[in-house]
C-alpha cells in the first residue's frame, strides 16, 4: 500500500467516523460518486419523481438567447465555471448558444466525480470540437479557495440542480459567504433554486 493509499484510507475513516458520531448523522457524498455511482445518479435523474433535470433544462432551453446574451453583454472574454458540473446535460443547452453567439469563454466544469468529469469531456470534446474546456476535480469549497487563480478573465458562475437546498443552513451560509468573497464585482452567478417542500 502506497502512502496516498493511506493517506485516503485516513481521510475516508475520519470522514466516517466524524459523520456517524454528528447529529444528524451524515456522510460526505463523493464517497458515492465513482463510475458506479456516478451511473446510478444518472438513472435516478431520469425518474419522474426527480423533475428537477427536466424543468431546468426546459427553463434554459426557454430562455437561452437571453441568459448567454446577458453573459456576453460586454463582449468581454470570460470563464463559465460550473460547480458540480455532472454529465454537463443541461449546460451543454448554454454552450452551444454561446458558442453560436461566438463568445469568448472558457467552459470550466467542476465536480468531486472524477468519472464524470472524464466523461463530460470526451463527450463535449466530440460533440462540441471548438468548445475550450478545463475540468477541474474537487469540491464547490476547494473550487472556491482557489478560484483566484482565474482573475485574469471575468467569471461567470453556474450552481444549477438547487444544490444549495442540499445543505444544512449553517453549511449553505458559510457557501454563500465563499463564494462571495471569491467573486469581484465584474462577475456573474447564475444559481438554480427549487421551492422548499413540506
């Protein structure tokens, strides 16, 4: 057993043990997310019963003229990046119009999955040849420590799913002030929000 292999035995006990000794108990979720994982989410986003997918992507089927355009306004080159990026599906509606309104981007998709990150890419690569993408492997926290880096160009943030609904307030506060900090005040955030349910 090499030492990374420790290392990430470490982390993955502590992660456990500090989770089902909390309350609520919980467990960290990219523990889940490996190639069978990943194809297991995919399935579960095609039920009915999980419409989220669908109404996102109708909504930005809808109105994707407008959303990209607001993005260009200043026909400024920029950097999409998108937090928890997926299979990319429903972004993949706002790439291609950006793409056809011929803006100046770079796609950054950023996800714990590094399955599905492999995956988006190989898959936009072919479908989409001329998209510049720059994948980025971690979670929606170490994106946003390191998110200074990409100061050169003016960022467009992407929080689609209502993923924010999937934290704990306290966690979805400390998010918030993050992100936050990390954006200027040329950047965009463009964040999906679901209706809170009984």
């Amino acid at each position: 057993m090499d030492q990374n292999s420790r290392v990430s035995e470490s982390d993955f006990a502590k992660a456990v043990y500090q989770g089902l000794t909390a309350n609520p108990k919980k467990l960290p979720s990219r523990y889940i997310y490996d190639e069978k994982g990943d194809a297991l989410f995919q399935q579960i986003m095609k039920l009915p019963e999980y419409y989220l997918t669908n109404c996102e992507k109708q909504i930005l089927e809808d109105h994707k003229e407008k959303i990209c355009s607001y993005f260009c306004q200043d026909n400024l080159p920029f950097k999409l990046v998108e937090l928890g990026a997926g299979d990319g599906t429903k972004t993949e509606i706002l790439l291609r119009n950006l793409i056809e309104q011929g803006a100046s981007f770079r796609y950054m998709p950023v996800d714990i999955s590094r399955s599905a990150l492999r995956g988006l890419e190989h898959r936009l690569s072919r479908e989409l040849p001329e998209l510049q993408i720059q994948p980025w492997e971690g979670t929606y926290f170490d994106m946003l420590r390191q998110i200074e880096e990409f100061s050169d160009a003016r960022k467009v943030i992407l929080f689609l799913g209502s993923n924010l609904g999937n934290m704990l307030h306290p966690q979805a506060r400390s998010f918030l002030s993050e992100l936050a900090a990390a954006m200027t005040f040329a950047d965009f955030l463009f964040i999906g929000f679901d209706q809170k349910k009984h």
